[in-house]
C-alpha cells in the first residue's frame, strides 16, 4: 500500500510513525536496509570507533596484506578507495555493525511496548559477499557458499518453542511461512507450492533438499541479459 525510500538512519524513526498510526490494526512492514554494500564506506565515526573498540583482536587477523586483483578494480572502480581486501572486509563489518545497531532500536521500540508478543518477525540478507574467495569480489558473478549461505532468523513469541532448522531452507520458503502463519496456506493445485516450504514446519523440509539460485548473466560488454537458474 505504501512504498518509501529513506536512506538507512531515518528507516526506525518513519517506521515507528507508520507503526504508530496503525497500532490497532494488523500490518505488515517489509524494511530492506542497503548499507552493506560495496564500496564499503556507508558507515559514521561512532559506528566505526565502536566496532574497532569492540573487535580489536579480531581486525588484526584481516588479510591487509591481500591486494584487490587488478581485475576487479577495472570492473568496480568504486572499491579503490581501499587498500587492500582487509580494508574492504573491514568497512564491509563496519557497516554490518551499523545496521543491527538500526535494528536494535525496532527491536527495543518494540519490545518496550510490549508489541512484540504479537510480531512475526523474519531477519535475513539477500545474498553474502566475497572478498577474495576463488578469486572473487563483490557479488553476483559465480555462487559459492560465501554468497548464497546467508543470515535467516524467525521469531515467532506464539510458538512457545525455539530451535535451528538444521536442513536446507531458501528465501523462496518465506512467502508460504508468512501465508501458513496466517492460516492463508498454499493451494496445493498452485503453480509453484511446490517449491516454497513452510519453514516453520520441520515435516515439510526434506533433508536431501536442494536449493534455487538465480544468477545473472552477462553479454561480452558486462550487460545483463538475463537469469539463469541453478540449483
């Protein structure tokens, strides 16, 4: 019903407005935070003083001494800026850091109001990033566990229960756990129920199960042409 492009530190102050105005109603929200991105520098002084403050140890290990191949600057200039894959890697966290500092206040608002006994609420990233894995940068190029492996976390206060799904589960599986949470379910005679699982729902999730990824494809002038499947 309602589309809004803020940048990523005024998302909790438009969504906590929105919220507000339809507390007494059901709603549902869908936030995609865009910071960690390449080139890796969306990111403020204080967020950056923390993260180093809080992993010292950990930022000494970061391959600083690795350079960016020479072919993934001609193909993404914009990472130049950074000396080395360590830098890029550092800036990547830095502003990993400063999106759950972003989703810390939602989580708090919500939970100080008490609303969020009655949120369903799903945590996940759209894809990972390489940073020298197989000789690779960025993403979107080759899949590999560094890029398709990502964060999914479900909180459902109803259930009464927690746990990890240990067998596979895709983001295609998100549509039909939200709809089955609603008691809305998919039609077994839909065209693609048989892909999307309820994630919720262990029985659902065979543990030979494998899973869909679009990768894009390129001309010879690096213009997308279209999606290929791989699974």
């Amino acid at each position: 019903d309602m589309y809004l492009e803020k940048y990523d530190d005024s998302v909790f102050s438009e969504f906590r407005k929105i919220f507000e105005e339809h507390k007494d109603n059901k709603i549902f929200f869908y936030i995609h935070y865009a910071s960690p991105h390449d080139p890796y520098n969306d990111f403020n002084e204080e967020i950056s003083r923390d993260f180093e403050n809080l992993n010292k140890n950990k930022i000494t290990e970061y391959p600083f001494m690795q350079m960016i191949p020479i072919p993934w600057l001609s193909l993404h200039p914009e990472i130049a800026i950074h000396n080395s894959i360590g830098d890029c890697l550092l800036g990547y966290d830095k502003e990993i850091y400063g999106i759950d500092y972003q989703f810390r206040k939602l989580w708090e608002f919500l939970k100080k109001n008490d609303y969020i006994k009655s949120t369903f609420l799903i945590f996940l990233s759209d894809h990972g990033e390489f940073f020298g894995e197989h000789g690779q940068m960025i993403h979107g190029n080759v899949q590999y566990e560094e890029t398709i492996h990502i964060p999914l976390i479900i909180w459902d206060f109803s259930s009464g229960r927690s746990g990890r799904v240990n067998n596979v589960v895709s983001i295609i599986d998100i549509m039909p756990t939200i709809l089955e949470k609603l008691g809305i379910g998919l039609r077994k005679n839909q065209r693609y129920a048989y892909y999307g699982k309820n994630i919720l729902n262990d029985k659902n999730l065979s543990e030979s199960r494998g899973i869909i990824a679009e990768q894009p494809k390129k001309n010879g002038k690096g213009d997308f042409i279209n999606l290929g499947l791989i699974t």
